[in-house]
C-alpha cells in the first residue's frame, strides 16, 4: 500500500467517524433531554447500571478483536482469512459460554448492587438477564467491526455504530412514551444491538469473500498466544469505567448520581471518538505496510497527533465558554455538577485521541509490553487517588477526579515512552 492510498483511507475513516460522532450527539441532544425528562433521572441511573454488565464483559474477548483485524490486513489469502474469522467465533463462542456461567453466579449473590438500593429481585434478574444476551450481540459486533477494518472497511463499521446510534435513541424515546414498566428501557440496547449486528454482518457477507472454515487448532493456538497481550492491554482499561459506576452506586444507592455520571462519561466519550476519526484505520494500515515504511508509519503517526492535538485545543475551549449550556439543556437542575464532572472527563479522556497514533504504532508493531506498560498506568492511578481521596470529597468528585487523573497520567506515559523509544524501535 502506498503513501498515497494511506492518506485516502484515512481520509475516508475521519469523514464516516466524524458522521458517526455527530449522529451521535444529535441523537443525544434531541433525544436523551426528553427521554430524561419523561422517565426521571432515577430510571436513567437504572439503564446506565445495566450498561456496567455490558461494559465490564462487552470487551471481554480476550483481545481477539485486535487480533483478527491484524491478522486479516496483513495476509492476502481468502482461505487463511476464513479460517481466521472461524477460530475466532469459535473462541468467542466459548467466552461467552463462561460468561454465562459467571451470570448464573453472581444472580444468587444478594448483596449484588450494595445495600442502600431499592432494586427489587426482579428488577434485578431483568438486568441480568438482558445484560447477558446484549454481551452476546456486543461481543459478536465486535468480530464484525474487527473483522470489516482488517479489510479497511472502517467506514462501513462506522456506518454500523451509526445505525445502533440511532436504533437506541429511537427505541428508547419509544419506550419512554409508551410503557410505564422500566424493563422496556433497560430492553432498548438489546434490540440496537441485534439491529447493528444485523447490519454488519450483511456487509460483511456483501463487501468481501470471507466463509466460514474448518477450525484450525495450531492456528488458534497461536491467535489466542497473540490475543492474549492484546486481551492484557485491553483488561488495563475496559473493566475502569464499570467498576467506577458500580462503586458510585454501591456506596450512596442513588441511581440519580450514575445518571449523571454517566452523562458525563458518555459527553467524554463522544469527544474521544470525535478525535479518533482519523485514527481508526491506523491500526490496519499499519499492520499492512512492509518492514521497509517504519519511517512512513512514524511520519503518519506524527502527523495524525498533531492534527488532532490542534482539533482538542479548539474543543476544549468551546466546551470551556459554553459546555454549560449544553449540559443545562441536557440536565436542568443539576447543570453545576453535571458541567464540573463533564468538564473534567472531557479534558482527560479526549487527550487519549493525541497519543493514539502511538500506540498503535505499538501494537501494529506487536510491541505489546510498551502498550501494556503506558496503559497500566491508567487502573494503577485510578484505583490508588480513589483510595487516597476517597473520604475527602463527595463520592462522584472522588470517581471523577481519580478516573481522570489515571487517564492522564497513562498518556503522558505513553508519550514519553514512544518518545524515548522510536529510535530504537525496529521491526520484528
């Protein structure tokens, strides 16, 4: 692939990753005001805690993901790419079996959601329940999204988180106008999941020649050896945000608290993926190049995180001058607390978009104890400030300030080590 075919990509990934963040904040600017406003904060705070399942097992595909998309761009064979997709639904359809043990564990532990709740058994089987089924769907997307990047479809998958963008806030608005029962919300995921699902997999089928083929065990073998940094990385990173919502929820019982904590989140969350447009593909483009254009991946990577350290700046100082009217709209009453968390989150957790050309650099290079190292620093921090700072400040201040500060310091790590290692980085 050349320089000039690079550029195209990665032209065409920002503009479908900006559609798809866009989308996304229009469907929440329209949408979350009025759904929230219909059904309470309180009930909202119950649709984030059902998500803590999701996102504490959602990624859990012991780095498969990364894997296949790898592994995909940097092989031209049809049939090792059916085998790839094969090895890895089978590994998946394993995890989720053992998932699925773990669910019928912890549904008869009874002080599950702490002891100041007021979640009723029933309550809190739905949640099980359709927490369960929705990691199912969540974990096969992300086989599709993994599999249509190693392809260098990344607009097609964006496309697909497009869709579910938009299934979910029109079901939910549904929902919240038409049944009174609180399972029909927690519900809404569920069904976008399987409606993006559904997308998904017929572009697959559609845009490329990948079957279905025999499992090939020694190449599994290797799959899951090399999965398995990536699984560790990802372990550093994908269980912080559940776990900070659980212990919110577990120490005060105020679903009103997560509601407003996963506002926040999810308007930092945005903000990341608003940046990370031109970075998606970097991963496959990277894993494709041959030995020879290192110093055309440095130069990109470079490029890419200034362009985007100049993209932060401007954003950071429009959410500075009227994040708060933003958030006012989206929360009347509670716009001071929602602006102050929002603010923080936002600042830390779309700087991860400046160092995410380098790790990539990382990971493409299958350099995974550097990646490992810069990401680590994210949970360690988090976890440690919390313990410090835990009785110093209300509870959703504590989670705010230390979920940030471990984000922070995590990408001032990873850009010191790209910084004092690119000299000496070679590839394998």
């Amino acid at each position: 692939m050349d320089e000039k075919s690079l550029k195209k990509n990665i032209k065409k990934s920002f503009f479908s990753g900006n559609a798809k963040t866009i989308i996304s904040m229009i469907c929440t600017a329209l949408f979350l005001p009025l759904i929230i406003k219909k059904i309470g904060i309180e009930n909202y705070g119950i649709l984030a805690l059902s998500s803590v399942f999701i996102g504490m097992f959602g990624s859990f595909e012991l780095g498969i993901a990364k894997t296949v998309t790898i592994l995909l761009s940097a092989s031209d064979n049809n049939s090792k790419h059916g085998i790839i997709f094969t090895n890895a639904l089978s590994i998946i359809i394993v995890i989720l079996s053992i998932i699925g043990l773990i669910f019928i564990l912890i549904s008869n532990i009874q002080s599950l959601f702490g002891d100041q709740h007021l979640l009723n058994e029933g309550l809190k089987t739905q949640i099980l329940f359709i927490s369960y089924f929705s990691i199912v769907l969540a974990l096969l997307n992300n086989l599709l999204i993994a599999s249509l990047q190693g392809y260098l479809l990344n607009h097609y998958a964006d496309f697909g988180q497009i869709i579910f963008q938009l299934s979910y806030y029109l079901l939910l608005f549904i929902a919240a106008f038409n049944f009174d029962s609180i399972f029909y919300i927690i519900l809404t995921p569920l069904i976008a999941y399987f409606i993006q699902c559904s997308f998904l997999g017929t572009i697959l089928l559609w845009k490329t020649n990948l079957k279905l083929n025999r499992i090939n065990f020694s190449e599994m073998k290797e799959m899951i050896s090399l999965s398995f940094g990536f699984f560790c990385i990802n372990a550093t990173s994908m269980f912080a945000q559940p776990i900070n919502k659980y212990l919110l929820f577990y120490f005060t019982g105020n679903t009103a608290l997560l509601g407003m904590l996963d506002l926040a989140l999810k308007l930092g969350q945005m903000c990341l993926s608003l940046l990370n447009a031109s970075t998606q593909p970097l991963l496959a483009i990277f894993s494709n190049l041959s030995k020879k254009q290192s110093r055309v991946i440095k130069k990109i990577s470079f490029q890419v995180s200034i362009l985007i350290a100049f993209q932060y700046t401007i954003g950071m100082i429009t959410f500075y001058f009227i994040g708060y009217r933003i958030v006012n709209y989206l929360l009347p009453g509670n716009a001071d607390v929602l602006y102050n968390i929002a603010l923080i989150f936002i600042g830390c957790i779309a700087s991860s978009a400046i160092v995410e050309p380098f790790f990539k650099y990382f990971l493409s290079n299958k350099m995974l104890k550097l990646a490992f190292i810069g990401k680590l620093i994210f949970p360690l921090s988090n976890f440690i400030i919390l313990y410090f700072i835990f009785n110093q400040y209300d509870m959703i201040y504590s989670i705010t300030i230390s979920y940030s500060a471990g984000i922070l310091f995590s990408n001032i790590a990873i850009f010191l080590i790209y910084f004092s290692k690119s000299k000496e980085l070679q590839w394998n």
